[in-house]
C-alpha cells in the first residue's frame, strides 16, 4: 500500500528549496526565472546555467543530473526549443512557498514491499525513469548536432568569401598583366630614344672641344 500523507517529511526536500531559491534570485533573471503565469519555470540558457547558476546552488555542472532530478520529484517539460527548456508542477508555483511541501520525490520507499502490485509498479517507474533519462540524451544529442550545423555552415561562408577574394585578386592580376602586354611598340622605341641621348650625353660632355683658339692642341 502507498504510505499515507503524514508519514512523508514535514518539510520540503533540500532539492526543491533550493530549486525554488535560485528561481526567484533576480540576478539570473535573464538565466532562469518564472513564466508570466508564475505555474512554471525556464531556463533561457542551459550554457550559463550549467557555468554559473548550478555550481552555486548544486555543487555541480551536470545539466542531465539537474534534469533527472526534476523527473524524479514529478516535474513535466512545458517547452523545448534546444535553446530554451520550460518545466512546470502543480506545487511549484511563484508566490507560494508553502506548497514546497507537496513536491515529493518519487522512490520506492512509497511503495510497501508487500504490495501486491510492488514490483509491475517498481518496473514501471524504472522503465519510466530509463525512458526520460534517454529523452534527456537525446535532446542533448539533438542541440550538439545543431551547433555542429551551425558551426558548418558559418565555416562554409568563411570559406566562400575567401574564395571570392582570392577570385577578385587573380583577376586584377591578369588585368595588370594584359595592360603590360598591350603597351605599344612605339612608346618602347620612344623610351629606347630618350634612354640613348642621354647615354650619348653623358659620353661627350658640352666642355670637351677644340680649345686652339686659347693657343693649346690636344692630342
């Protein structure tokens, strides 16, 4: 048979109190916080909430514990957009913290030992727990092949612009290169000209004559 009411604890599980604590701390308003409805809770960003929230609250940083932990104690996924996760209890509402104490645990020491149906009920919740832990792992798998997705596709595009500027560059290239090739003959005969009579000076400089008007022969 199921253990009655007032043999459960009289206060709530050290999990939910501090579940219900780092909710309503508005320094992470913008990591984790109340719906408008205030009947459930989400998480905005499981990256700064697996970082910064849980070590603080939880000692730890494993987003799948924190999941499970919430399975356990009965909470249901409202939401989950791989980004943004909504879970949601019929006890664990904004405002009011007496209720704290109807969130219980699921465990087997709910279910007496000689219950006729003890042990369908204990595969059940071992086959239910089994089944959401693999929904866990597969979300989890599900947002890492996104961000590899995403990570390929923002590659991609880097690569294309690359290839697209290296284009451009060999085309101004072979633009200068035909510009040098179509220079006219008679602009390089002109500049040949010019490069002589210049050498021509520089051999016969203007001073060297005859000097025998000034009474002296050079040989």
């Amino acid at each position: 048979m199921i253990k009655q009411p007032e043999d459960r604890p009289a206060r709530p599980n050290k999990f939910i109190l501090r579940a219900y604590e780092m909710i309503n701390n508005p320094t992470f308003s913008d990591i984790v916080s109340w719906t408008e409805t205030g009947y459930s809770f989400g998480i905005l960003n499981i990256n700064q909430f697996t970082t910064k929230v849980l070590p603080l609250y939880f000692k730890h940083k494993n987003f799948s514990s924190f999941v499970r932990q919430l399975n356990m104690y009965d909470f249901h996924k409202e939401r989950d957009t791989g980004d943004i996760q909504i879970y949601t209890h019929t006890s664990f509402i904004r405002g009011h913290p007496e209720k704290l104490i109807e969130v219980h645990r699921k465990s087997f020491d709910l279910i007496a030992e000689n219950g006729p149906n003890s042990n369908l009920e204990k595969k059940y919740i071992i086959m239910q727990s089994k089944q959401k832990m693999l929904h866990e792992k597969v979300n989890t798998l599900e947002q890492s092949y996104k961000d590899v997705s995403n990570y390929n596709q923002l590659l991609m595009s880097q690569i294309i612009q690359c290839m697209d500027r290296e284009q451009k560059i060999e085309q101004l290239l072979m633009g200068f290169i035909q510009q040098l090739k179509e220079i006219p003959s008679s602009l390089e005969s002109s500049y040949l000209n010019v490069m002589g009579s210049t050498m021509n000076r520089t051999m016969n400089p203007p001073f060297l004559g005859d000097f025998s008007r000034y009474g002296h022969t050079y040989p």
